[in-house]
C-alpha cells in the first residue's frame, strides 16, 4: 500500500519558486498498475523523485505499508531505495562504463546477493526485456536509446521490489517492444503483486493501466473515462 | 568487495590518456620518494656504522688543540673530577701526550753544525729521550719537518731552512720524535685497555715510577726487552712491558705512568686530553653537550672519536636530513595528486554517483569504489616508480654524499689546516667512503605502506565528498 499525502515540492529558481508538486494526496493498493500523466514540465518526474526518495518533499509524507519514508534516516533510505523501489529513470541512467549485464547486477550486488545468482537472475531479466545473449556484455554506452531503455527496466526488476517507478519506460520503443514492456509490467503485477506507477504520454500504455492521474499545475486528479482496460 | 574492487580498476582506466598521465606523474613522486627513502637509510647505516666504530667514548681537549697541533691551555685534575660528576659518564682516563726528542740529534743540532734542521720538527718536542725513532722520515716526514722549519714554529724558536746557517742547501738529515703517552691506567688515550705482548702493564702510578711500555717496533729499533732501561729526560726508565698499538706508528710509541711523565717534563698537573666513557651510546650526544658545560665551551673542546668522524658524520646527517625531508615532501606531492585528480574525477562523475545512490548502494561502497580506484592509479604508479628507483637510487644517494661533503671539506679547508699539517682534511670523505644503496624488503614495504597511506589519506576528502551526493543528482543533466 502506497499513500501520499499532502506531498509538495518547491523550487527556488531566481526571485520567484515553482511548485511543480502542490498537495498532492493519493493512494494505490498493493499489486495496482497505475499511469501518471500530464504535460512536458508539469512535475511529474519530480512527483516520481519524492515517491522513490531521490528527493525530500518540500511537506506531506509518502506512506509505505505503513511506514513514513519522508522521516527515515538516510541509513534506511538506502535500504528502501535499494529493497522497495524499482526505479526506471526517463534518462536510463546506466552506468556507461558497465556492460548491461553488469548494470543489472549492480542492485543486487549492493542487496549482497551471490555473484552466481546475480548473474543467472541479470541474464534471465535481460532475457524478458528481449534483449539477446551478445548484448548482455556489451558496455551500456555501445547500445541504443531502446536497449538502454529495457537494460534500465530490467533493472529497476533487479531486487523484486515493492514499487516500481517508471519514467517513460516505452518512450523510446517501438510499438511491438512498447506492448512488451507494457505486458512484462502489468503481469508483475498479476503474479509478484508489485505497485507499478508509470509516468508516460504512450496512450496504448495509459489505456492499460487500472488506475490513470493526471498531473498539471501542481495539483493531481484521477481520471476515470470509459474505455478502461480491465 | 571483489565486484567494487573490479569497478574500480575499470573506473581507473575510463579515461586511459588522463590516467597514464596521472601514472607517469606518480611514479615520478613515489620513484623519488623511495629513493630518498633508501638513501635516507643507506646513509642512516652508514652513521651508525661510523658511531659504532667509536662506541661510547668521548675525547675531550684543550679548546683549539688537537694532538700536538694548536694551542689553549692544559687540562688539570680539577677537570678530571669535573667530568667525572656530569651524568651519564663512567669512567674518565686523562693522558698527557709527548713528543720526545732523540738526544743525540738535539746535541748535534745544539752544536751548531746542522742548526735548523734537527729541531723543525713540526711542533717540536717535550723533552728528550735515549730511544731511536723506529720510524724513518721518509719522503713525508721530511716534507713535514720542511714546513714545520719554514713556519718557524719550533718551540725553541728554531730559524728557518732559509737562514738557517750552514743548513742551506744541503741535504737535512732528521729524526722523527717518539711519542710518549703518560696513562693513569692501563687503557690508551682512546679507552682501549693496552695491548701488551710481553712483561706487565704499568702498576706504579706514582710521581717517581720508572715503569715504561715500549712500542713493539720501538723496542726492536732499541734492542729493549723486558727489564731494560732507558732514558726520558736523563731519568733512568725501566721496560715493565711491550705493547703491541696495531700499527707502526702507535708501535713507535712509549707508554708512562702519568704523574711520572708530568713530573719528567715539568708538566705537573696538566693533561692534554681526557677520554670520557659514556653509559651507553644514545646518551653519547647528550653527555657531549653537558660535558662541553661542565667544562666550559671555551676551555674545552669535546668529540666523539676523531674529527674526521665528526665531519663525516655531520655530513651525513645533513644529507641524511635533506633525503628525509624529500621523501615526505615527494609523499606529500603524490598526495595532492591524488587528491586533486580523484576531487576532479567525483566532479565528473556526480550524476553516475548519484545512479548508485538511488538504485540503493550504500555511502560506503561508492567511497570505498573511489578509494580503491584511486589506489589503483597509486599501485601502478608505485610500481613503475619504484623500478626507477632501484636503479637510480644508488646513484642519486652517491650525488648527494659526495656534493655534501665536498661542501664540507671546503668549509673545513678555509679554516686551520692548511699546509703540511697532519696530512690535511678529506679524511670525512674516506671514512664516508662509497655508499652503496640497497633496496632491503623493509625499506621497500615500508616504503609502499608511506605511499599507500598517503594516497588513501588523499583519496579520502574525494570519497567524502560522494557522501554528499544526493541521488537526486541523477535526474540533472550534465
Ligand atoms: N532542481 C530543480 N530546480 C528548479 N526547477 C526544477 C528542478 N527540477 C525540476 N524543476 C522544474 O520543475 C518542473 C517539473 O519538472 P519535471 O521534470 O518534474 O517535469 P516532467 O513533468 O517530468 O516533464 P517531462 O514530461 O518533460 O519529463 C519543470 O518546470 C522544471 O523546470
Ligand atoms: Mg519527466
């Protein structure tokens, strides 16, 4: 269970400040897969940020299963960061001087799980992303914008954590890769009971999620219209 | 651990033009941090070499004498009991040393026949004896009794060769003087109990003894055995002993009870030197110090062993302080490298710091990562340098010894010793001798773990500062 409530995030640019986030309060039941969409600059990377403790909220607090991450210590920010939270970040954020396979064991190096697991589990998530065998070794600064686009996604999986949060994970794919991806977050889901939140303008992706917000002006509204996709 | 350490050395390497500059520049520093270090070590040998050589004994003079050469005034008893009382000392042998001339060859040179001649020895002489020098002058005592007439320094104010009668031109027969020792004891005037080889060491110390050690070569020169006699200043002496000194010119010499020898030639009650014992040979430059107080700096002057040593010595110190002072400042300078090159590379790599931050690795990994990747460049760098070192240490340790004590033989040059003294200075330099350089494991490991500290010391501040990342860092762009 994840619950925002209140949760605003200012920034102090020059003389005057943004508030890309304005009181934001919402919540997911365990296992929901959830959209969040909006303009280009309407906030919702950073409403991302503050639900995976990249960044401490302005004021409000982020719930999860009933512990207040926005009062952890650093300590155990780390821990959720790495246990709880799957993050696919818009940018991908691979390690470029890594090969794929070697980003993907990254989370589960510092979860100190066995090298020989790690690399059996990274090859095996790579596998699902479709990604084949000689990419995996390959550095992530030799692939493409798709390929790191999917080597982030597998590992963001990486831990088999509670919550994933992805920033335009299909944005970068074409259609048939897109569905994929789509269809590989929402059996998640289904089988792990994992909380997907994805941030994206990709409509066939919106289209099947269960539950869609819309953020702009620094305010977030669900949307319930009538082609939902369950 | 093993996976951070892997990064770390791929981190090294991200940038190859960059790193190999940073290797290069390294082992430049650590190649001339080792090699100060083990010159620093070679010469730190050499010293304790060379202190050793004189164990725990200190000479103390008349202030601006040495031997029979200078001036001042003489050491007394009251000194005796004076040093005896300063802390750390065990024992104190005072001698008075003589120089005694040949009777035949002054009765000759009073005589009138060769004036000038007979009597320039260099410093002259305390009083006479019957006993035949078993040393010849040689090409080198004659070149020295040649200087010591010119001078005209003779205490009986002998002329020199130039208007030295009917001397001139001819070729100046002379003599060397045999020394005389007046001992209270049974050790010599460097501490070391007299190496007898035949009859008894001296055991009547009074003013009147007629008790005498006879030089090996002294006594076959003279026909001496045990029981024999001769004479010092028309006394009559009788051989107690034969000694054996080690070497031909100590062998050429006579050994007195002191107070005889004083009294013999109206010296009563002066000593020319004291030999002190100290406890041990750590306490050696301390007590030095305080007995030069005790005595008083401008009566006295105090050395441990010969001056050649205390130069020899003094100039190794001084390279030894300049190699010291090189090495750290070579281990500071890979410091700062360090610090600087890692500072540079956590400013780069903010955003990628960040990534790992927020996908969960803990401060401690990534400041271990940084530290690790800055011991890399280190390691190679200790390595190559190091390899430069083994070669051109020897090499840099000689330069620096032998630009040191040229500095100081030409200080020592300026002052005193000019012209035919005792064969002159550069004795520091012969003592000192050629170092050589060796790389032993502890010099080396010890060595590496200074480099390793240092660099891990300057990698610190860089590692802590990927404390201060946020992983917010990784949403920006760069
Ligand atoms: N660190 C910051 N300092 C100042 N302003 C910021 C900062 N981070 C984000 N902003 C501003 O906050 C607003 C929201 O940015 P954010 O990245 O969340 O938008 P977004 O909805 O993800 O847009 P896009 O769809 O283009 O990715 C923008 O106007 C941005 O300029
Ligand atoms: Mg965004």
């Amino acid at each position: 269970m994840l619950e925002v409530r209140n949760v605003s995030k200012q920034f102090k640019s020059g003389d005057h400040t943004i508030k890309p986030v304005n009181d934001v309060s919402f919540s997911l039941e365990q296992g929901t897969f959830a959209a969040i969409l909006g303009k280009s600059g309407s906030g919702k990377s950073t409403l991302l940020s503050l639900l995976g403790a990249l960044d401490k909220a302005t004021s409000g607090d982020v719930m999860v299963d009933g512990v207040n991450v926005s009062t952890l210590p650093d300590g155990k920010l780390t821990a959720y960061r790495r246990n709880d939270i799957g993050f696919v970040f818009q940018q991908y954020n691979l390690v470029p001087n890594l090969t794929a396979k070697e980003n993907v064991m990254l989370p589960m190096e510092f979860a100190r799980v066995r090298r020989s697991e790690r690399q059996a589990r990274a090859a095996e998530l790579l596998e699902q992303v479709e990604l084949e065998a000689d990419v995996h070794d390959r550095k992530a600064n030799r692939l493409s914008g798709g390929q790191q686009q999917r080597v982030s996604i597998a590992r963001a999986l990486a831990n088999n954590p509670k919550i994933i949060l992805a920033d335009e994970p299909t944005g970068n794919l074409d259609e048939q890769t897109g569905e994929l991806i789509i269809e590989l977050l929402r059996s998640l889901t289904r089988t792990q009971n994992t909380t997907v939140l994805v941030v994206t303008h990709d409509m066939a992706l919106a289209r099947k999620t269960d539950r869609r917000f819309r953020l702009a002006k620094g305010s977030l509204a669900e949307e319930f219209d009538r082609s939902r996709a369950r | 651990m093993l996976s951070v350490l892997a990064r770390s050395v791929g981190n090294a390497f991200r940038n190859k033009v960059r790193s190999g500059a940073v290797v290069v520049i390294l082992a430049v520093a650590i190649g001339l941090a080792m090699s100060m270090l083990v010159a620093n070590q070679a010469v730190g040998d050499r010293i304790s070499a060379l202190k050793g050589s004189v164990g725990n004994n200190l000479t103390v003079n008349p202030a601006g004498a040495r031997g029979f050469q200078g001036g001042g005034e003489p050491l007394t008893a009251a000194d005796v009991t004076k040093a005896k009382a300063v802390a750390h000392v065990s024992s104190v042998t005072g001698t008075l040393s003589l120089r005694l001339r040949t009777e035949t060859a002054t009765t000759t040179a009073q005589a009138g026949t060769q004036a000038g001649t007979a009597q320039g020895g260099p410093g002259g002489g305390d009083g006479t004896t019957s006993l035949q020098s078993a040393v010849e002058p040689g090409t080198l005592g004659n070149r020295q009794n040649q200087s010591g007439a010119q001078s005209g320094q003779g205490p009986q104010g002998a002329p020199g060769s130039g208007n030295g009668g009917n001397g001139n031109g001819t070729v100046r027969t002379f003599t060397l003087p045999v020394s005389a020792t007046g001992v209270a004891g049974t050790e010599d005037a460097n501490g070391n109990t007299i190496n007898v080889t035949s009859g008894k060491q001296l055991s009547n110390f009074a003013a009147t003894s007629t008790q005498a050690l006879v030089g090996t070569t002294l006594a076959q020169k003279n026909n001496l055995k045990v029981g024999s006699t001769f004479t010092v200043d028309s006394t009559k002496m009788t051989v107690a002993g034969i000694f054996d000194g080690g070497t031909v010119f100590d062998n050429n010499g006579i050994y007195l009870p002191l107070a005889a020898a004083q009294k013999l030639t109206g010296q009563t009650g002066q000593i020319s030197a004291l030999t002190v014992k100290v406890d041990s040979i750590e306490n050696v430059d301390s007590t030095k110090t305080s007995l030069t107080n005790a005595l008083g700096s401008t009566r006295v002057d105090v050395t441990a062993g010969s001056r050649n040593l205390d130069s020899a010595v003094s100039s190794l110190a001084s390279v030894q302080n300049i190699s010291l002072i090189a090495f750290i400042a070579a281990l500071v300078t890979a410091g700062l490298i360090v610090l600087l090159i890692m500072i540079m590379v956590v400013r780069e790599r903010r955003r990628e710091i960040g990534v790992l931050k927020a996908i969960g690795a803990p401060n401690r990994t990534i400041g271990l990562q940084f530290v690790l990747e800055a011991l890399v460049l280190v390691v190679i760098g200790a390595v190559v340098g190091t390899a430069v070192a083994v070669f051109s240490s020897s090499g840099i340790a000689s330069a620096l010894v032998s630009a040191n004590t040229a500095t100081a033989g030409a200080r020592g040059g300026r002052g005193g010793f000019g012209g035919g003294g005792f064969g002159g200075f550069g004795g520091g330099a012969q003592l000192i001798g050629n170092l050589t350089t060796t790389i032993g494991p502890g010099t080396l490991l010890g060595g590496l773990g200074a480099v390793l500290l240092i660099a891990a010391l300057g990698a610190l501040v860089p590692a802590w500062l990927t404390a201060k990342v946020r992983p917010i860092e990784v949403l920006r762009g760069e």
